[in-house]
C-alpha cells in the first residue's frame, strides 16, 4: 500500500532534520588525520597546517598520526576500517588510492568502496631533481648524460608504485634511457639520498628537495606540470623542454570511511575549502610549492576517475607490477 503524502513529507523533513543535526553536532571529540607518509613529507606538511586552521573552526583537538608504510596503503586503510564518521581521515594521494588497483593483485581495501572522497586540499607537480654531482643544469642535459651511462643510471622514488616513480617510468620511455629504481619508504629518506649523491636523480614534489637545493647539494630541471605554477615559476616545464607527454600531477586530499554521513562529509568540505581560502596558508603552501585546490567532493571524485583512468593505461601498457 503507498504510503499517504504527509507521510512521506513527514519522513523527508525528518532525514533533514537528522543530517543538519549531525552536520551541528559534528565533531564530538578529537579528529584524527592519518598521514601515509614519514614526517618531513609533503603530505605531512599540508596536514598539520591545516590541523591548525580546524582545531579553532571545529573546536576539537585535531591530531596528525604519521603511518607511513606499503607504499600509502597503511595510513589509508586505518581510515578506511575506522567508523563511518568522520573522526578518522586520511591523507590520499595518488599512490594508494588511484594507482595501487592497478599496481596490486590483492590490497586490504577497496579505494573505490571503501572510502568516500570527501576534498582534495593541494596538487603539486613532480619535480625532475638530479644531485649537483651530476654534470647537468638542464633536462637536455641530462638525457644526454643518462643515455650515456648505457643503463648505470639510478634514480630515487619515494616509493615502488607512487606517481613519482611512474613519472620517471614515463620519462625513460619518451627520452630513451634506463635507469635503476631505487624505491624509498617516503620523499624524505629519497630526497637525503639524492643529496647525499647515493641516487643520481629522482621525480620528487618540491617540498623535501628545497632544504637541499639551497645547501647547493641538489638542483631543480624542470615540473612535470602542463604550465608553470606560480610556486614554481622559474622553473620550466617538461614539456618546454620537449617532453608533453611527461605530465603529472601529484596531488593529495581527505578521505574518510565509506558510510560516512553526507551531512559530515558536506561540513568538513565546507571547512577544509574555508581554511584553504586563507591568504597566510596559501602562502606557506606556495613557499613549498603547493597549490591550494579545494571545491567540492563531486569534483574530487572526478578527478579520481580521470587520474585512474590515465595513469591505469599507463600502468598497464607498461607492464608494471608489484608484490605487497
């Protein structure tokens, strides 16, 4: 039998009134944002900045848990089995989220059930970064260097599977030349090794090269992005240098458990866009070479689906696998 009119008005305005209760209410103790990645790193550097800006906004302590660990996919499973609430995010990042489907034969979660993408808080492009041991000031320069070394090249990542080690994958294709891989547990300890002269050169976002580029121990070629940004505007692009199809974005934002209430997920997007609006955070964001994003989780999800579907081609026509 259909149930009568006021009915079902009746239990409409009670849904809203549920979600808009929920959306007050929210947080009711501390949050946690989980960081997939070493301190020092990019993505720790976006999370406790704006762990500062939300603490005030939601009144609650907001805690930064470094997890680092399987390529990303550690920290994003701790969020992904976590209560469907919102108390527990993630730091995503290409890596464990729209690369590891494709990396991975078996994973503890699924990024596209078990999650709910709730804002991307920053993208940066990769940096091609090489040790000023290196006879090179140019990327010319240095694809001729590393075709000259007939496969004894090595190059560093921040990890087996991550946008940065792909990037590369991608420039040795389109440039002709081998290098090694030599994966690291997060950008710190690779960018230390690119310093140190242990790696020749490396696909890494800006933050954990700047320390070293200004101790003159590392020196910046060029972005893997399509323009120049303007936290990086001296540097010129791949694609200036005659590589267009070297083109990566690496970019990271919240996620929380699939479950999530939409009224939660709506709040905490409608916060993170208000803090990444702030003209103080856009400028310590651009003093480390990382541009604000924001907009709303509809947006973030397509740039998921557009990323996965990239970078899955990519993957595939390569032949690339890994083994957790």
């Amino acid at each position: 039998m259909p149930l009568p009119r006021r009915t079902l008005i009746a239990t409409a305005l009670a849904c809203l009134s549920l979600g808009a209760t929920a959306q007050a209410s929210w947080p009711t103790h501390p949050v946690r944002i989980v960081v997939p990645a070493p301190a020092g790193s990019s993505l720790d550097l976006v999370a406790r900045l704006l762990a500062d800006k939300l603490k005030d906004r939601w009144g609650q302590p907001v805690l930064v848990d470094n997890k680092p660990g399987a390529n990303g996919m550690l920290g994003v499973d701790v969020a992904a089995k976590a209560a469907p609430d919102g108390h527990t995010l993630a730091v995503g990042y290409n890596g464990p989220i729209t690369l590891a489907p494709y990396l991975y034969k078996k994973m503890a979660y699924d990024p596209a059930k078990d999650l709910v993408p709730v804002v991307m808080t920053t993208s940066q492009p990769n940096v091609l970064a090489v040790s000023t041991k290196l006879p090179v000031h140019s990327v010319k320069e240095f694809v001729a260097w590393a075709r000259a070394q007939d496969g004894k090249a090595n190059y560093a990542s921040l990890g087996a599977g991550s946008s940065a080690h792909l990037t590369m994958v991608l420039m040795m294709a389109e440039a002709g030349f081998q290098a090694t891989h030599i994966p690291f547990n997060g950008s710190p300890p690779a960018a230390m090794a690119l310093a140190q002269g242990e790696a020749d050169a490396s696909f890494m976002t800006a933050p954990a090269l700047l320390a070293h580029v200004k101790s003159g121990k590392v020196r910046m070629l060029a972005t893997s992005a399509a323009q120049r940004p303007d936290s990086l505007k001296d540097l010129p692009t791949l694609a200036e240098a005659g590589f267009p199809q070297v083109e990566s974005l690496a970019w990271n934002g919240l996620f929380s458990a699939a479950g999530t209430p939409p009224a939660v997920v709506a709040k905490i997007n409608a916060d993170v866009n208000a803090a990444l609006r702030e003209p103080a955070l856009k400028t310590l964001f651009d003093a480390q070479g990382l541009s604000a994003v924001g907009g709303s989780a509809d947006d973030f999800k397509r740039q998921l689906e557009a990323d996965s579907k990239r970078w899955g081609g990519i993957i595939r026509k390569a032949g690339i696998t890994l083994d957790q």
